[in-house]
C-alpha cells in the first residue's frame, strides 16, 4: 500500500500599506516565525502610494518570498485586489499591515481550509 503525501497547498499573503513602516515591518516578523514551511508561502507587500520609505522593507531578508508592489494611491481595497491579482499561491490570506499573527497562523488558516473541504 503506498502512503503518499499531498504536499501543502502554496499561499499568498496579501497586505496593503500606506504610510506605516514600522507597524508593517512587525506583521513581517510574526511572518517570519511561522511554522508552515517558509517554501509554500508568500507575502506581497501593497504600498499604495505611501511616502515614509516602505520600499525598504523590500530590501531585507526573511525567510519566505517577498514581493513589493507599489501603486498609485487607491485606497487598501484596491491595493488588495491588485495583490490578488498577483498572487501566484493557490490560496490568499489577507492581513492589515498592524496585525502580528502566531507562529501556528498559516498552519492553521491551512489545515481549517483542509478540514471543511468535501
């Protein structure tokens, strides 16, 4: 009998930002410390049109991939939808750049999706 695994599903995190660095490179953080294998996720970084200096969030190193989008200011609708549209994970979470998540976050986001699937 063979045992075979399906691997983890691929996900996207999308979050918008406007003007606010320093509480988005905290969401990154808790980000960072996930226990979901930092190879199925990740994060892309909404600056809707901002002007503290956000872009160098995309400079640092975490441990997921990190896709910075800048657009015109739209307001965080739209920068939601615009990293819907380039997200590349067959799932999508979206989070507020204020919001610190825990280390199980994305495991359990996955595994709830997993268990209320028919």
């Amino acid at each position: 009998m063979s045992l075979e695994t399906t691997p983890q599903p691929t996900i996207s995190v999308i979050i918008p930002t406007y003007n606010r660095k320093d509480s988005l490179l905290r969401t990154l953080d808790s980000l960072a410390r996930q226990t979901y294998p930092a190879e199925r996720f990740e994060v892309i970084v909404v600056d809707d049109g901002g002007s503290d200096g956000t872009e160098a969030v995309a400079q640092q190193s975490f441990p997921f991939a990190l896709r910075y989008i800048r657009q015109e200011n739209q307001g965080a609708a739209a920068a939601r939808n615009r990293g819907a549209a380039e997200a590349g994970g067959e799932l999508l979470i979206l989070l507020d750049d204020d919001i610190t998540v825990g280390t199980r976050f994305i495991g359990a986001f996955q595994a709830e999706l997993a268990h209320a699937a028919p």
